[in-house]
C-alpha cells in the first residue's frame, strides 16, 4: 500500500502544502527572473547556481540509493539527471572555462548545506528536493524554455538542453511517489521540506535579481512578457500587503 491516505494522495498533498508560498511569492519570484533574463551572463550565473544544486542532490541520491524510500524512486530519476545538461548550456553560454565562474553565494551555500545535513540525517526527505526540482521540468519546462529563449534572443536549441526532458512523463513519476509507503509522521516532514524547497528556489533568483542595473531594468520593460509580469507582481504585492493589514486589523 501506498500513500494514498484518507488524507489524500502524498503528490496531492505535497501540491497543497505549497499552495501559500506559492500564492505569495510565486508571482515575485516570477518578476525576479524576468529581471535576471535581462542580461545573458546574468542568466547563466542564475544557471551555475541550480548546476550546483542539481549535481549535489544528484549525488546525494547517488550515495542514498540504498535507502528504501530513495531506492523506490531512483530508476526514474537516473532517467532525469540535469547535471550534465547544465554543464552543456554553461559551456554554451560561458565557455570552455565555465567552471572558474561558478559563485556560491549565500542563498547556494544554504543549499548545498540543506542537501549535505538531509542525506546524513535523514536521506527520504531529499525526496522533496528530487520531486519538485525535476517536476518544474517536467510541467512548466516547455514554458520556460520558450521564455529563456524568446528574452535571450536564442536560435535553435543551443542554451536549452536544460529543459529537454527525453520521454519523461510526470504520470509516471508522480504514481512513483504516491506509491511510497511512508508513516503520517514521515509524510509531514515530507510536506513541511517541500515549502523549504520553494524558498530556497526563490532566494536564489532573487540574489542575482538584486544585481540587475537599472539600465537593464528599464530596458527590459519594452518586452510585452516581463510588462505583464511586473503588473501581476504589483498585483500579487498589493493583494498581500492587505491581507496583512486585514489580519492586523482582526
């Protein structure tokens, strides 16, 4: 039996449990990459720093394939490894020296150290990691690609090899996790990691979305993609300064 519980299946669950943080982060977040998308070096930085993120959980999985509930999932994501995928863009966009560029800042240092203490302390809630790190491929990866490409003026599929996800159906590695059998106790972990997972994701876009000039910035207002995601993000920040005040006023 799986984790399909009275409280509903564990990818369900998952979805649900990151609903707030997306519904008050997502659309800034968004914005944040449209600025980052502004500058092609900028782009690639943002991209070494998933690179890293991705080889290190990649790794971690690799030494904790042994573990029961990694094990379950593993054959579907040795099907799915980024990492060198990111290492053909990064040679696309930086050179055969990529390498030497690569920046751990702080929002990837805090990473790399989540990743390194979960794989000692408790290997099964990588698990949030591998399931919404590769599922932002799998379901909106033909989305940003299309964005990635359409702001960085690419041609073909040179820069892009990233978002190339072969035969891969989300179906199938869903139904992988829904089949886990993991106690009531285990699956909260799970879902309380899962809104680490979406923070982390954000504070490093929003990082390298901090260096942007504002020359780029204001140059980046003539592409009708980021003018709508600024007015959602202005949207989105309006709606969540009144529902704080709302909630001071109760």
């Amino acid at each position: 039996m799986g984790s399909d519980t009275a409280s509903g299946r564990l990818t369900e669950r998952m979805r649900k449990s990151t609903r707030r943080i997306h519904g008050k982060t997502d659309r800034l977040a968004s914005m944040n990459f449209a600025l980052v998308l502004t500058d092609r070096a900028l782009y690639a930085k943002l991209l070494g720093s998933f690179y890293m993120v991705y080889r290190e959980l990649e790794a971690a999985m690799d030494r904790c394939r042994d573990n029961e509930h990694v094990g379950h999932v593993f054959p579907l994501l040795d099907k799915m490894r980024r990492t060198k995928a990111f290492e053909a863009d990064l040679l696309f966009f930086l050179g055969k020296d990529w390498a030497k560029t690569l920046i751990v800042n702080e929002a990837v240092e805090k990473y790399l150290a989540r990743i390194a203490e979960l794989e000692k302390k408790d290997p099964a809630l990588l698990l949030a990691y591998s399931y919404h790190l590769y599922m932002a491929f799998l379901f909106g990866g033909k989305v940003i690609k299309k964005t990635v490409s359409t702001m960085l003026s690419l041609r073909g599929e040179e820069g892009l090899a990233v978002f190339a996800m072969g035969g891969a159906k989300p179906s199938e590695y869903k139904d992988s996790y829904d089949e886990l059998v993991l106690s009531e106790d285990q699956t909260e972990e799970l879902l309380k990691e899962s809104v680490e997972v979406f923070a982390m994701n954000n504070n490093i876009v929003m990082s390298f979305a901090r260096t942007v000039t504002w020359r780029n910035w204001l140059a980046s207002l003539r592409n009708p993609w980021v003018q709508a995601v600024v007015v959602a993000a202005i949207g989105a920040s309006v709606a969540l300064y009144l529902s704080l005040t709302r909630g001071v006023k109760k």
